[in-house]
C-alpha cells in the first residue's frame, strides 16, 4: 500500500515538473517573440527615417537585430541597431573587412592615396584579396563566437564602422556554436548572418571601385582643364598686347595659332 501511495506521489511530482517546464518555455516563447517584435518596431521606424526610400538596398539581420541599408542615390551607407542609426558617404570608405572571431576571412581596400600611400596594398596583400573563404560549407574550424564587418573610414572621429553580423549568446544562448551539425537551427543562424556579412561586404567593395573610378576620372581631366584654363589666359594677354598696339594683327594672329596648336 506504502508503495502504491510513494508511485502515485510520484507521477503527481513528475506530471506537476512536465507541466511547470511547459508553461515556463510557452512563457519564455512570449517572452521572446514580444521583444522581437519590438526591435522590429524600432527597426522600422528607424528605417523611415532615410531619405530615398525607393532606391535603397537593406540588409536585415536575425531577429531584427540591426539593418544594413546601401542608398545608391543619397550615396550613403547607413547601420542601425535597436534607436541608433549612423550614416557614412561613400567617399569616406577606404576599406571593408569580414571578420571570423580573430581570423580574416575577405579584405577589399581603397586603392586611392593619402599622403602620398599606396591604400590599395595596405590590407592582406592588396586592394579584394580574398584571404578565406566565405561559403558555410567550407568550415575550417569547429566553434564559431562572432561575425563582424569592420569597415574603415576617413574620420579621425570615428576611423572604423563595425557591423556584428553574428553573435553567438544573441542568437543561440550559447557562447559558441559548434559546426559539427549543419543541420541545426544554430548552424542555420550562423550561415545566414555569414552570409549578410558576404553581401554588406559586396556591397562595400563595389563603392569602393566607384569611388576609385572617379577620383581616376577626376584626376585625369584636371590636366586637361588646366591646360585650357592657361591657354585661355594667354589669348587674353595677347588681346590687350594688340588693344594696346604692342602687337600688330599679323602677330597677334601668328601667337594665336601657336597657342591654340599647342
């Protein structure tokens, strides 16, 4: 009978655990999608919040962590996390890196130059060298704790703009993740955040090409323009030269053609 009695206390103790550890995880559910929810709110809203609405690129992070938005026309790169949002021209990029925990994965430089350096060299062995791979499928290493974009500026304010693609206690409540198992949801959240860090970095190295391009464009035609520029002024000094009656018409003309032969 004592038996019977200690058995019956026991199913009611393990029943009353199973149903305790139910109503904790539906709440902690709750509890989740509720404060998902509201970063995707304030994702939002900040997102209103850049001009040129028609004509940007955005990157979402997992659980609406923090955006990534590329404005083609604005030329202007924004980073927004929970109610920050900080906007960068793209003039002011000189290099974007994607970052594995401490191992470099991609590097892609500016190839303009400061003080007289040659940018393009200064990154992992040149301006797009690609030092390792992107891909999910690849795995190198076992355990993976972060993902961060660095991107480099030309602001002593703030000389480097950095994007945590993937954090592993945000996303899994774990430290670190294992790799072992790619059929995970933890190897999932991984993956996917590696690869908005492969697509921001895209997305960075072809405004550095364009910004490169055109500061090439630019200092080829100033040549040019200063040539014109100095022709210009010497047709004028020979006009007041023949206004004057220093020169004849015969000369002024023979200077002219010199000038514009040149």
């Amino acid at each position: 009978m004592v038996e019977i009695i200690i058995l019956v206390l026991f199913l009611l103790i393990l029943v009353w655990v199973i149903f305790f550890l139910i109503k904790t995880e539906i709440k902690d559910k709750k509890k989740d999608k509720a404060r998902k929810e509201k970063r995707t709110n304030l994702l939002d809203n900040k997102l209103k919040e850049i001009p040129n609405q028609d004509g940007v690129r955005i990157i979402r992070g997992r659980k609406s962590r923090y955006a990534f938005v590329l404005d083609e026309v604005g030329r202007m790169i924004y980073y927004i996390k929970s109610s920050q949002i900080i906007k960068v021209p793209f003039d002011q990029i000189i290099s974007v890196e994607v970052i594995e925990d401490n191992t470099l994965l991609s590097s892609k430089s500016t190839t303009r130059t400061i003080g007289g350096a040659l940018l393009g060299g200064a990154l992992a062995g040149g301006a797009g060298m690609i030092v390792g791979g992107l891909s999910g499928d690849s795995i190198q290493k076992k355990k993976v704790s972060k993902i961060t974009v660095k991107i480099k500026l030309r602001d002593y304010s703030t000389p480097a703009l950095l994007i945590p693609c993937f954090i592993a206690h945000e996303l899994t409540g774990l430290n670190e993740i294992e790799l072992t198992d790619k059929n995970s949801e933890h190897f999932y959240s991984y993956k996917n955040e590696l690869q908005n860090a492969q697509k921001i970095a895209d997305y960075v190295s072809v405004i550095i090409d364009e910004v490169d391009r055109q500061e090439k464009q630019s200092q080829t035609a100033q040549p040019i323009t200063s040539q014109k520029s100095s022709v210009a002024d010497e047709l004028t000094k020979l006009a007041a030269l023949k206004e004057q009656g220093i020169l004849t018409e015969e000369e002024f003309q023979t200077q002219k053609e010199k000038l514009l032969n040149k």
